[in-house]
C-alpha cells in the first residue's frame, strides 16, 4: 500500500499550515506507506508550531476508495 491523498479539516493552528502541509506531502504520494515515515513527516511539518497546536493535531487513514488507490490520509486541526 502506498501513501495516497491528503485532506485537511478544521482550523488551522497558523496561517498557511494547511497549504505547506499539502505542499509537502507531494513527495509522500507515492511511496510506499510506512508509520514511521507518517510519524517522522508530521513531526518535521509542525516543528515551529506553537507547542499545543502541533500536540492537537491528529491524523488518520481513510477508509479506500478503490482497491488500487493509495492510502488517503485526514489530519485534523483541534
């Protein structure tokens, strides 16, 4: 299974999160899903966050929309 879509629902904790989180995640569709690769981008995008923002966010894999899509992902501003 690989790393396919992203999608982003609430508030964003600062301004332009949203657009650098879905900038960045380009170079993850595609690739072959990994935890420790989640875990490791997610750190890596809201390092500067203000410490509770980046502790608030949550993500998650989607249910497939097709057997040959990738593994859609929701992250969650709180």
């Amino acid at each position: 299974m690989s790393f396919g879509g992203l999608q982003l629902e609430g508030i964003e904790p600062v301004a332009g999160a949203g657009k650098a989180l879905l900038t960045s995640w380009r170079q993850l569709q595609g690739e072959l899903y990994n935890p420790q690769v989640l875990q490791k981008w997610l750190a890596a995008n809201t390092k500067g966050w203000p410490d509770d923002a980046a502790a608030r966010v949550q993500i998650g894999a989607l249910p497939s929309r097709t057997a040959d899509a990738g593994l859609d992902f929701l992250l969650h501003f709180q």
